[in-house]
C-alpha cells in the first residue's frame, strides 16, 4: 500500500457544520493527516494556542466570528 499522502501533518479544521466538520475530519484521518476540530472561532483559537498546525482548514463564517480573523492573528 502507497504511504498515505498527509502522513506527518497536523491540521486543525474549523467549520460550525456538524455533518461537513465531521466529513472533512475522516476524510483528511483517511489521508493519513492527524486532525483537530473546532466549531467556533473561540475554539479554534483555543486549539491554536494548544498546539501548532501545518495547515488549517477555516470556514469564513462562524458564529463568533469571521474564519479569516484566525489567520489575521496568525494563530
């Protein structure tokens, strides 16, 4: 079997969408990629604050906020 093409990576997901959260967490597990999730701009900043990501999969409108405030903080 092929290694899998997102081994090594973290990466934090952040959508208020249960059912698309959940789709895109065992999609990217599936790849091989160690993901977070979040379901709130506050989550996700707590998440970031925990951890370091490779990448980040952010929805733009959540209900604390905008998605593209998280990465104006660089967080």
């Amino acid at each position: 079997m092929p290694p899998a093409p997102l081994a090594g990576l973290t990466v934090l997901v952040v959508d208020d969408e249960p059912l698309l959260r959940r789709h895109l967490v065992a999609t990217l597990e599936r790849l091989g990629a160690d993901v977070s999730s979040a379901d709130s701009l506050g989550a996700a900043r707590r998440h970031a604050a925990q951890s370091g990501f490779d990448f980040a999969l952010v929805d733009v409108h959540l209900p604390d906020g905008l998605g593209i405030d998280l990465l104006k903080e660089k967080a």
